[in-house]
C-alpha cells in the first residue's frame, strides 16, 4: 500500500476460450466480485472478440476491494500483481488483463 503496510485482496481469474489465441479481458474491481461473475463477463469476451474479429481468447479477472479505497498507485500495482500470478494458469497459454 502506499504507507508500506501490505493487504491481501483475494482474486479470480477464468479463462473461457483458448481458441482464437491468448486469453484477453480486462480486470473487474469491485468489493463483491465472485468467481461466477467472472466467469460470465470471460464468456461475454468471447462473443465480444469474436464479433470484433480479434484473435484473442477470452479471459476476465476479478480483484474483492472497493477501488475508490485504494490510491491509482495502488491499483496500477494491485494489477501488476494480479498480471504476474496469474500468467500462465494452465501452464500452456498466457492471458493478458487488457481493457476490454
């Protein structure tokens, strides 16, 4: 945090569709984010990039805060953070947290 201290924020990554590419979906902040509303809005980018005609799979994040809490700082590294644990979930194809 920007005082030094460190939070833990609990996280939720799901990645619907491997077939156009590597997952692309943003990250959703929000204090009751769940693991189903996740995977929904990573369903919704699969139609929304194969409308677009974007090669990319779908994938969609979650991080549990209130994000008019924490600082831009704060966020921009939340983010980071989240980008880096969650690269590679299966071991085999990257997602990318991109604005969606």
């Amino acid at each position: 945090m920007d005082d030094s201290s460190v939070r833990t924020f609990s996280g939720y990554r799901a990645l619907h569709s491997r077939v156009r590419g590597p997952g692309k979906g943003g990250i959703r902040y929000h204090p009751e984010v769940n693991g189903d509303e996740v995977r929904a809005l990573a369903s919704w980018m699969t139609w929304k990039c194969a409308v677009a005609d974007i090669p990319f799979g779908d994938a969609k994040g979650g991080i549990v805060c209130d994000p008019q809490q924490l600082s831009k700082d704060e966020l921009r590294r939340s983010r980071a953070a989240s980008s880096q644990s969650s690269a590679t979930p299966s071991g085999r194809t990257p997602t990318f947290p991109l604005p969606t």
